[in-house]
C-alpha cells in the first residue's frame, strides 16, 4: 500500500488526526504529510487544517475494500470470482482486457477508487472522480461465439437495476440499450467489451458506472442530465453496493448463459423508461423519430415509424425522447 492510501485510510473516519501521529505512522516528517494533504486535495477531497488539532476530511469516507465487498455478495455463483479493489487506475475494463490478453481465463471483478480514463458509450470519456460512484468492471467467460451475445448489455442493465432497487433507489428504470435512469436523469452506463472466436468461447468484460454521491464540481464534465444513488434516496455505502451490483451481475450471467435473453425480456421492457414515447434514434447516417416500442427477442429496438414499426441494432446510436432536444 502507498503511504498516500495509508494516509487516506487513517484520515477515512472524519476525525481529527495530528500531524504528529500522521508523521510517526506514515514514518515522515510533518512537512511530508502536509505535501501528502495537499496530493489528497489535489485528488477533489476537502481536507480541514485546524491548529492544535491537526487534519481531518470534511466528509467521511468509505474506501474499497474486498472483504467488505465480498461480504455483499452472497451468491453461489460468485463463490468462485477473483476480486480486486485498486487504488486508481486507467480503466477498470482496460484492467481487465490487459488481463484477458495475458491469458486470465478466471472470472474476475475490479473495482477503484478512481479512473483516470474512463471510458464510456461512442468513444467519450466516463467522469470518474476519486471515491464518490461505483467503477466497476466483471470478466466473464461464455462458451458460445460473440453473435450469441446479443442482448448481454441489456441483462446486464436489468441485473443493474434490480440491485439499484435493492438498496432502496426506487424508480429507476432502463433506455436501450443500457443506459440506467431514474427520473429522466442518467443514473449509470454500462459498457461491453467482447471478444472470442466465431464458434466461442468468448470473452466479456462488462463495464458498470454508477453515479453513487457525486461531487458538483466534478459533474461539470457530464453533458447529458445526471442523478446519483444519493438524490435517489438509495443507501451511498460503495462497499455494500458494489457487492449488490455484482452478486446480481453474476446470477444474470450464469441465467444467461443457460436461457438467453428470453427470461429477462418481459422485465426489460417493463423496466423500458421511453416505453411510448416520442424518441429519436440519432447515429452519423442520420436521425429517425417514432414511438418507442420496447425490444425485439434479440433486443433490437422497437420503433413505430410512419413507415411501420422498425427494428435497430446496436452500434454507435443514440436515443432521446423528442421533447428533450
Ligand atoms: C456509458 O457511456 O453509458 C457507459 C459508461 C461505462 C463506464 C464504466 S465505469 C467502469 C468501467 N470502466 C470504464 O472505463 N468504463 C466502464
């Protein structure tokens, strides 16, 4: 561990520690933990400086860590997954897609404090502010080609918000084909790297950001209307959620595998946030509008055209309702 985690962990409850006791236990001088201070400054954190009584952060905060995540988790099928909390990182998924080239043919889930290139949706970046959301990413193997893994990205979403909801978020909901929302607002996004051979197996890491309390000054690099767990009502402990997340990420996984899409298709669409209304469905070819009518079997989208009801796949598209443009 770096002595700027060691530093991050004693000053993690809120209280206040002297820059006495933080030289002795980082084994620095106290000009050195105040340079570190200012590195956890520099990271977005509000450290407070109170003479005769040292430092303390201004809020609270829960780091990562893999037994408490693990302790969530409680599934059979995740018995068997690797779990790794990081520090910082690029990606948690290009942490994973390193791992898979090198071979990794475990399932293994990576979570982190925070990404310094984020990746989201149709090449933008993911705005991934230390210790505030969700970063998470899952390596999972299938034994079928990549074709059959249509519809992955739309399970994953559902597993998504049946954890959101576990942990007390009502109302949030789903717009093709992952986006996860609440209120109109963008809660999370999840992301799918596949690869493999034609006739399998193949290889996934799927991607999930979830908006979990997150600070104003870093949401001024979201472009699109945002929410988190926190305005949402839900509980903010990234421990606990983490673990709901992939507990139901691995059992939507494990029934994909087994079923396909078909079980989850009733509840997708049920869960479908534009199911009605006036959208329009935009990719660099153009713009088509119509009324959004949930997903297809294969979980193409469903749009009544003047010219009848049209399916698209996925690709590089994105969808709006009309009265948002
Ligand atoms: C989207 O654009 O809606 C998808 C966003 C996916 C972001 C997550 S955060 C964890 C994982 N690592 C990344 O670099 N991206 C995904």
């Amino acid at each position: 561990m770096s002595a700027d985690e060691t530093l991050l962990q004693l000053l993690a409850d809120g209280r206040f520690h002297s820059g006495e006791q933080l030289a002795q236990h980082l084994g620095v001088s106290r000009a050195a933990v105040w340079k570190r201070i200012e590195g956890l400054r520099a990271l977005g954190l509000e450290v407070q400086a109170v003479s005769g009584k040292g430092y303390r952060l201004a809020r609270a905060l829960e780091l990562l860590q893999t037994e408490r995540v693990r302790e969530e988790l409680g599934c059979d099928d995740c018995a068997r997954l690797r779990l790794e909390c990081l520090y910082e990182v690029d990606s948690t998924s290009d942490y994973l897609l390193r791992l898979l080239r090198s071979g990794e043919r475990g399932e293994v889930a990576v979570v982190a404090e925070r990404q310094l290139a984020g990746r989201g949706r149709r090449g933008r970046s993911w705005v991934s502010p230390f210790g505030a959301n969700l970063y998470l990413s899952l390596l999972s193997h299938f034994t079928a080609g990549p074709a059959a893994l249509m519809g992955l990205s739309l399970v994953a979403g559902v597993a998504v918000v049946r954890a959101i909801e576990a942990l007390g978020a009502a109302g949030a909901g789903l717009k093709w084909p992952n986006d996860v929302m609440w209120q109109g607002r963008k809660m999370g996004g999840i992301l799918l790297d596949v690869s493999g051979e034609a006739n399998g197996p193949s290889h996934v890491v799927t991607g999930v950001g979830l908006n979990v309390a997150m600070p104003r000054d870093a949401a001024e690099g979201i472009d699109q209307p945002w929410v988190d767990i926190k305005e949402a009502g839900g509980q903010t402990g990234r421990n606990r959620i983490a673990g709901r997340v992939l507990a139901e990420l691995c059992e939507a996984m494990q029934r994909f595998q087994q079923d396909g899409l078909a079980p989850f298709l009733a509840e997708w669409n049920q869960r479908d946030s534009l199911a009605g209304r006036e959208v329009v469905l935009s990719s660099e070819q153009g713009a088509v509008t119509g009324i959004a009518r949930g997903v297809d079997g294969q979980g193409f989208l469903r749009l009544e055209t003047a010219g009848g009801v049209k399916t698209f796949s996925y690709g590089e598209l994105s969808l709006r309702p009309l009265d948002a443009n």
